[in-house]
C-alpha cells in the first residue's frame, strides 16, 4: 500500500489508510492460511512527520514492482483541489507495478494516482461522489461513474470514498479466497457482508430543512400508514389544508414535492424491511406501498441502483433472524 504523503499523514486520511491494514494486515490462520502480506511503502524519506503522525517503514516505492496488488488509499489534498503534481516517481512506479502484473486499486482520491500514471485510460472508474467532477474534467480519457462504490475492472479497481473502501476490500477478498472468508471477516468487522459495488454511494433523502409543526402529525401519520394508496389530496385533507397549500409547504420543508417525499418514505420502510425480515419481496412491496416485487425492484434498480435481493443479501441477519417488525 502507498503511504502518499511526504510531510505525514493527516488525521482525515486515516481511515482509508487504516481499511487496507484492518483488512489485510492482520492474519487471520483460522480463515486462510497464508494470510495476505501488507506492506506500506512511503514516498520519499523513510520517516515522514506531520500532523501529529509519523510513518517509519523500510519499504519505498521501488518495493511496489513484484507485488501482486498495490493500493492506494488517497493523495494529498492539494494534489486534488489545486491540481498540485504529484511525485513523479509515484506515477513511474504505479505504471511500473501494473506492467509487472500487479493488480492496482485505489479508494477515494487515489483514483488520480492512478489516473496520473494513465491506468484508468479507457476504463470506468469511481471515486468519492465530492471528487468525481474534479476527476473527470482533468482526466477526461477516463469513464467516471460518481454514482457507484466501486468498480471492479479485472486488473484495475476504483472505489468511492470512507466505508466504500472496504466494502472494495472485503470484495478483494471475496475473490481471492471466495465467499465464506469474506462472510466471516466482515462479521468479525461487524459489517455487512456484502453490498454490491453498482449500489448507489447514497440515496437523497427528504430531511425537513425547517421546522414546520404543523406537518408533523400528517407525516408521522404518512410514515405509519405507507401501506395504503396515498395521494396528496389524502395528506391535505389530514392537514387541515387545500393541496395548493400542502404541497408549498411541504416543499418549503423538505426541498421535495409530497409525491417525491412520500416515494422516499417508501424506500426507506422497503429497505428496513430488507435490512430486518426475512418478509417475500412480494410481502416488502405490500407494507412499504411500492405495490409489486416488479415495482419494487423497478425503484430499486432506479434509485438504489441494485436489486431488492442484492440489498437484502448484504444484511445476511434478515435471512436467519425473525419477522421483524412490520409497522412503525
């Protein structure tokens, strides 16, 4: 893994460094055995200071030939936001590695790592959702998919940014060593086992950005009855208002329209649903007001950007556990 800063690492950074080592740096013999071998190699000086933090390794850049996977975590925030060079030797070695038949990874911003040394060419890539504009007006050779988190492009991977990052590692590990170990690890990581890597980064929901008392009690009852065919006049009448009124200050609210906001309501019971039950998909659609398992998987598909099965398989406790609760 490449340690890319030269003045030292900055705490905002530490969790994309800490995935890879969490991951692959601890053995795990009860797993697999042998275990991965992570090795950080530094840019630059051998011990970097900065921030408060410190990297002492013996491994530099040079070690990344004749490692059969290379990662990079992030790049330094100038080399984002000013477009600031990076190293030359960094770029050098990451072409160097991937020529050798190193399988290349990056999570977050060190996509531009790699889009520096050209090996996202001609490729879909991903990185955090804040970055992914930025990435592909100074890389315009490079497909950018800001929706996704992550992509597997055999030789060359991308992920979005924060836990996007490991759910790219725990993929990595579903590949080398299949199903069961990933399943396992993640459990002792207390994370969901698997969420596909076309799932959407996030789903906009339609949090009230001001107060208003007066919809409370219609949308607390909305929320309890998603069940049923809602329609904004039903809202409306509920809140004492003509639907002209409602929907005004409904989207003075929330930022949304009432059919929009109630769409988002619906996703989010079908996804807790998911999450919690082991409920037929036909049943998930019923009690979130989505209506068929075609219509649910239509909105996922759209809005989630995977399946209701493919969610509901990253939860795996839904699927041994009990019914859940089914109104709230």
């Amino acid at each position: 893994m490449v340690v890319t800063e030269e003045i030292g690492v900055p705490s905002w950074d530490l969790y994309e460094l800490s995935i890879p080592c969490t991951v692959f740096g601890k053995p795990q013999p009860d797993l697999a055995d042998p275990w991965y071998e992570l090795r950080l190699c530094g840019v630059g000086a051998e011990e970097a200071n900065g921030h408060g933090l410190s990297l002492r390794t013996p491994y530099g850049l040079d070690d990344l030939v004749g490692a059969d996977t290379v990662i990079v975590p992030s790049v330094p925030d100038p080399c984002v936001e000013e477009g600031r060079p990076l190293p030359p030797e960094l770029t050098d070695a990451l072409r160097r590695a991937h020529a050798a038949g190193a399988r290349m990874v990056s999570l977050c911003t060190g996509a531009f790592a790699l889009a520096e040394a050209g090996l996202l060419d001609g490729r879909r890539a991903t990185a955090h959702w804040m970055h992914t504009a930025q990435l592909a007006e100074r890389y315009p050779k490079v497909e950018v998919d800001a929706s996704v988190l992550y992509v597997d492009d055999g030789d060359v991977l991308t992920s979005a940014g924060l836990t996007a990052g490991l759910d790219l590692c725990l993929h990595l590990v579903r590949r080398d060593l299949g199903a069961h170990v990933a399943n396992q690890l993640a459990r002792r990581m207390v994370v969901p086992a698997h969420r596909p890597g076309g799932q959407a980064q996030f789903i906009e929901l339609s949090v009230p950005a001001s107060d208003d008392e007066g919809l409370a009690p219609v949308l607390a009852w909305a929320r309890a009855h998603l069940d049923r065919p809602l329609t904004v006049a039903d809202l409306a009448r509920r809140a004492a208002m003509s639907p002209r009124t409602f929907y005004r200050r409904l989207q003075a609210a929330t930022g949304t329209t009432p059919l929009q906001w109630l769409l988002d309501q619906r996703l989010g019971r079908a996804r807790s649903l998911l999450e919690s039950t082991d409920l037929p998909i036909e049943k998930v659609g019923e009690l979130s007001g989505l209506g068929t398992a075609n219509n649910l998987r239509h909105h996922f598909l759209k809005h989630l950007g995977v399946s209701p099965g493919d969610y509901r398989r990253a939860f795996p406790g839904a699927q041994a556990g009990g019914r859940g609760p089914v109104r709230g």
